[in-house]
C-alpha cells in the first residue's frame, strides 16, 4: 500500500471499528463482535483498491459474517440436541457416555472426519468433498449415516437406564 492509502486505511480504522464493533456487539457478544469487525476490515483491505464505499462494504461484510456466526450456533445447538438426545456410545465397560466428543470419537475415521469437518469446522459440504477427496454425494451418505449409528448408541444407551 501506498503511504496515501496506509494513512487512508489507519484513518478509516480508527473512524470505524469502534462503532463497527459496537454494532456487532449488539448482535452477538462482545469477543465474537470484534472477531467479525476485525475479519470485516480484513477483508476490506484485501480489496482495498477496488471498494468505493468501505464503510457500506464493512457494514455488509459484518452483518454477513454475524449471520453465519448465527447460523454455525445454531447448527451446533441443533447438533449437540441430536447427539444427546438420540445418539450414545457404549464403551466396554458396558456402562453408557453420552458425551458429544465420546460419541463423535467412536465413530469409524470415514464417518467421522465429515462430522467434524461439516458440523464443528463449519464447512459446507462441497468443502468437506474436496478436503477428503469424497463425491459431494458419498459425503451426505456418510453424514446420514453417522448421524443414524449416533441416534442408534443413544437409543441402547437409554434402553439400558431407563
């Protein structure tokens, strides 16, 4: 960057992350709304040339990233309800750990790299195929069925202590 534009940048920064963050912390809570004004300005300044309007492309960008802040902790509530409620593992002790990590952790390696790459890494499943070299459709398969073989542990694991 030129010096013009550095001191364009620091200017802008100083102008607008504290609101920035201060509207983002309306919306999520104080660590997360400067982890999304910090990843907003990022991205603003990797296209630092080409945006006419950064204060509209923070505000953009940041309402953009708090709705798939939203959106990842919901998937993860709804996750970790599925896995405790329907899934569960019994360990050789034949005693029942409903542990989300226990359960995730028994799952076979092909089942379990796609949970938590899609659920806990938040990757969609386009991503998740690329990462594992998988079709888009052998991963939703392995999805299924690891949420299924988790439902399966969980029903056992309740039989046993009801």
């Amino acid at each position: 960057m030129k010096r013009s534009r550095k001191k364009a940048a620091s200017e802008l920064f100083a102008a607008l992350y504290p609101r920035l963050a201060g509207w983002c912390g309306r919306l999520v809570d104080d660590e997360t709304a400067h982890e999304i004004a910090s990843e907003a300005f990022t991205r603003l300044w990797a296209r630092w040339t080409t945006v006419e309007e950064p204060r509209g492309f923070l505000y953009i960008t940041a309402a953009n990233l708090v709705r798939d802040h939203w959106r990842k902790v919901q998937r993860e509530r709804r996750a970790m309800r599925e896995a405790t409620t329907e899934a569960a593992v019994r360990p050789d002790t034949g005693q029942a750990d409903p542990s989300v990590r226990l359960l995730v952790q028994s799952l076979p390696e092909r089942l379990r790299v796609p949970i938590l790459l899609h659920y806990y890494a938040d990757m969609p499943i386009r991503e998740v195929a690329a990462l594992t070299g998988r079709k888009e459709g052998t991963v939703k398969a392995d999805l299924h069925a690891a949420r299924e073989l988790l439902r399966l542990h969980l029903r056992r694991s309740l039989d046993h202590t009801v």
